[in-house]
C-alpha cells in the first residue's frame, strides 16, 4: 500500500504535464471495447515483455493475474519473463534502478498507471510520435513528449520516421507495414489501458447492477414512505 501512495504522488507531476503538453488527438479507437479484445491484449502483453519489461516495470501487478484474466497459459506467460521472477511475482522490471539512472539520466518510470494519469490517447499517439532527431541522446525525439529521454524501442517494427523540411513525415526501415504497426501500437496500448485498471469492465457491469438495485429501492422506499404517512397528510 506504501509503496502504491509513493507511486500515485509521483506520477501527479506527470497528470500536470499531460495537462498542458502538446495537445492530443483523439485516436478513435474505443478502448473500453479494446478491453474486450482478449487477443489483442494477450498480444500488447507479449509486446510489453519484450521491448519494454527491461526497462519499464508493471509492478503494480502480478504475472499470473494477468495470465488469469488474459487467458495466457502458465508455461506461455514464464517464457515472457525476462528475470528469475516466479509467475506469482510482481511484474518488476529487468534493469537496475542505480543503472537505469546512470544510462538514462532517470529510471524509467513504472508504467502500471500510464494510462489513467495520462490518458489512453495520450499513451497511443507517444508510441506513434517517434521521429528522428541527431540532437537527441538516443538520435530520436517525440512529438508528443519533447526531449524525450528514451530511444524508439519499436524501431524494428516501424522504422524510423524522419521529418522532411514540409513537416511531412517518411518512415522506412520497419519490417511492418503503418497499417500493421497501427495495429502493434493499438494492441500495447490496450494491454496497458488494461494494466491501469484490470477490474474496468467487471466495475462498469457491476455499476449497471447497483444503479437497477437502487432505482427498484428507491420505487418501493416511495410506495412505502405514502403508506407509513397517508394518515398524517
């Protein structure tokens, strides 16, 4: 719990900057029917585990609940730990802290609430905002977070996208094509939209549950309020 309240004040500076970074547009994309999509996620997940789990950690969750509620098989779900973490562990990333600062200038932050503090937009249009700037450490920049301190990971699969001098953007290298890279950033998106709030769907069929169960409450509370004071008015 401690350690949960450390990790919420931390990211409140990020939900500011969200807040007043470069605007957003909407992807379209219905995340909340994302959710639905097991495979997709069971994708996203595998995307996680593989090229961002070194440095980024979900550690807010743990590998067998999401084997649980993804439908991943127990054998298949220890092949996507890259540590000596057992399947009940906590999804900690595979990098020091002490290391992560020295190489990066910062650790990597957590990842498990991304989504909720900056919005699942926000998460999909970051992976989609790469582009390449010699300036940089890592010879990359986003649009969506200037100065970013990270390199573009997905490189392999998208290439590296380049500004031409109209602002137009090219993109060669990828071994996927923008409608399948689309698609990869559609899938980790969605697994970490899941990540910030595994029990979404389950809260929002039980809400509709509460509402009908209050509304019924409150006809025969009025029925039986009429009854009790029909001899005083």
């Amino acid at each position: 719990m401690k350690k949960l309240l450390i990790a919420l004040v931390a990211l409140l500076p990020l939900g500011v900057l969200a807040a007043s970074g470069p605007k957003i547009e909407p992807s379209g994309i219905d995340w909340t029917e994302q959710l639905q999509d097991k495979e997709s996620l069971r994708r996203g997940a595998e995307l996680f585990q593989n090229y961002c789990a070194g440095c980024h950690s979900t550690q807010y969750q743990r590998y067998q609940r999401v084997a649980e509620d993804l439908d991943i098989p127990v054998d298949e779900m220890r092949k996507l730990i890259h540590t000596d973490a057992k399947i009940g562990e906590l999804m900690e990333n595979a990098i020091e802290t002490k290391d992560a600062a020295k190489w990066f200038g910062a650790a990597p932050p957590d990842l498990t609430l991304v989504a909720r503090v900056r919005g699942d937009d926000w998460v999909y249009s970051y992976l989609k905002g790469f582009y390449k700037d010699p300036s940089r450490p890592f010879g990359v920049n986003n649009t969506v977070f200037p100065s970013v301190g990270m390199p573009h990971v997905l490189e392999e699969l998208q290439g590296m996208p380049v500004k031409q001098e109209d602002g137009s953007i090219t993109v060669s290298g990828g071994s996927l094509s923008a409608e399948e890279y689309d698609k990869v950033v559609r899938d980790l998106t969605g697994f970490l939209v899941y990540s910030a709030e595994p029990v979404k769907l389950e809260r929002e069929n039980l809400g509709k549950w509460v509402l009908g169960f209050l509304f019924i409450f409150f006809v025969i509370a009025y029925f039986l309020k009429k009854e009790y004071w029909k001899d005083v008015h």
